[in-house]
C-alpha cells in the first residue's frame, strides 16, 4: 500500500482574487503544507480566503536543497501544495524542480488547473494560437539572449514572452533588430483593473513608447515567421550555390549521386534533368 502522500501544484490568480478555483481553495485548506515562493506574498491570499494551513518557503534560492526535504514529507505521508507567487508553478518559476524531484522518488503530483498568464495573453492577442513557443523572460546574460533571439528568427509559430516595464524598450528594439517587423500584441495587467491588450507591430510600439512610460508587468505575443518566408531565403540560401557546392554537401553525407541530384533539384524547385543539364555545364 502506497503510503506517500501527494505534491498538488496549485495555480493561484494572476492578478483578480476571483480567478481561484473551488478546487484549490479546499485543497489549500485540506494539505498538510503549503509551499510558497513568497510567503510574504502567498500570506495575503490565505488571509483573504481564511486559510489557515502552515506555510515553508520554496523558491529559487533553494530549489534542490528544499525540495529533498520536501519529498521526505512527501514520503511520510504528508499532503503538500506548492504555489507560486501567481499563475500556475512549474512555469517559468522553481516549481519544476520539485515535480522532477519528486517524480523521480515515486511521489505522486497532480496538477490544479488555472490562471496562467501565458495562456491569458496568447488567448487575447489576436495572433495565431494553434502553434506557439513560450520562452517566459529572456536570459539576461548577452551571449545567452543573444543565441536565444537568433533561435527565434526564423520560428515560425506565435512567440510568448515576458517582460518587466523598465526593461521593455531594450527588449523591444532588440526584437525588432532580429525578427523584423512583426506583428507584436502587448498584454498588460493582466485580469486587473487596468488590463490593456494592444495589437500593433514592432516598429509601431517603439514609436508609442517615445511618448509613454512602459507601466505594469507585460505579456508579448508576436506572430511568428511566415513559411513561405522562411522557404524563399532557404531556397535563395541554396541558389547562391554552385550546383557543385550543392552536390556535394549531399556527397559528403556519403548520399548516392542519383539521390543526391534528386535533393538538390527539390531544394531548388527545378527538374532533377535539369540538374544534371547544369552540373555538365559547369563541368565543361
């Protein structure tokens, strides 16, 4: 009989106290522990609903060494919630170092759904949702952002992003001078009073925030790259190519040669005859 007791993540509101679910009100009420990112923070929703339960501190600072210690609750029978300071944990918060953990030593965890902001924005944005990345906030340190932002270049499904307010104007120009002009929806303030979703493009919110001092924490959702985009600069990357260059990059693959002219023709959206018409005259 398993005797463990159960981690359950439980999503807390991202900004309206009304977003909480019946569910994770009584299971708040019901666990053994709570664990807080904030406890500062997380006391004021548990006063607001009259929850009463005890509260241990989880976050970035001590992820691994806490969640061990955790788990060993866990393993003792006890019930544990884990919240994040809003929106659901385990994403883009220390959460996830606590499930891997205590999947890994055989506790159970379920997930109570609810607010996420990422979720929140994308729904509202106006931009394709049947296919999208989340990168939360991007890294601070310049080689990593940097690579990050060269990886999103040419991705072609709807980009999630967070952003604090005195850090938006960079990121903004940053993401212009790589991706381009896109289309970009800023979502703010997300479920509070003040929420505003904007819809423009990158070169039209640079404009706007010459005039107007970025406030409230911020969601980006821009459009992705369109494919056929994408398949041009691929096939013009090809066509700057000899078409003994393009062969033998498929050679070098130890690819047969009559396989290998098949593949150069698709790249190049010609005939495989016309392949081999090109490759005797640079040959002769």
């Amino acid at each position: 009989m398993d005797t463990n007791g159960t981690l359950y993540l439980c999503a807390t509101p991202i900004g309206n106290l009304e977003d909480i679910t019946y569910r994770v009100l009584r299971t708040l009420k019901e666990v053994d522990l709570i664990a807080a990112e904030d406890t500062r923070n997380s006391i004021k929703l548990l006063n607001h609903f009259e929850i009463h339960t005890p509260m241990t501190s989880y976050h970035e600072y001590n992820k691994i060494e806490k969640a061990y210690q955790l788990v060993e609750q866990l393993r003792q029978g006890k019930n544990i919630a884990l919240i994040t300071d809003a929106g659901t944990p385990g994403i883009s918060d220390p959460g996830e170092e606590l499930v891997r953990i205590a999947l890994e030593e055989g506790i159970r965890v379920t997930s109570l759904p609810g607010a996420a902001a990422c979720i929140t924005a994308l729904t509202m944005s106006g931009q394709p949702t049947r296919r999208f990345t989340f990168e939360a906030f991007l890294p601070r340190e310049k080689k990593e952002r940097a690579k990050i932002l060269e990886e999103l270049k040419n991705e072609t499904r709807t980009i999630i992003l967070y952003e604090a307010p005195h850090h938006l104007i960079a990121t903004l120009e940053e993401l212009h001078e790589v991706l381009g002009n896109r289309s970009i929806s800023l979502c703010r303030e997300l479920t509070k009073k003040y929420e505003d979703v904007q819809k423009t493009t990158l070169e039209d919110v640079l404009l706007y925030f010459k005039d107007h001092e970025p406030r409230g924490e911020y969601v980006l959702v821009i459009s992705g790259k369109e494919r056929k985009e994408l398949e041009e600069q691929a096939q013009k990357a090809w066509e700057e190519l000899s078409f003994s260059e393009h062969m033998a990059i498929y050679e070098a693959q130890e690819i047969p040669r009559k396989e290998a002219m098949k593949l150069v023709a698709k790249d190049r959206g010609i005939s495989k005859r016309d392949v081999y018409q090109a490759l005797l005259a640079e040959e002769s």
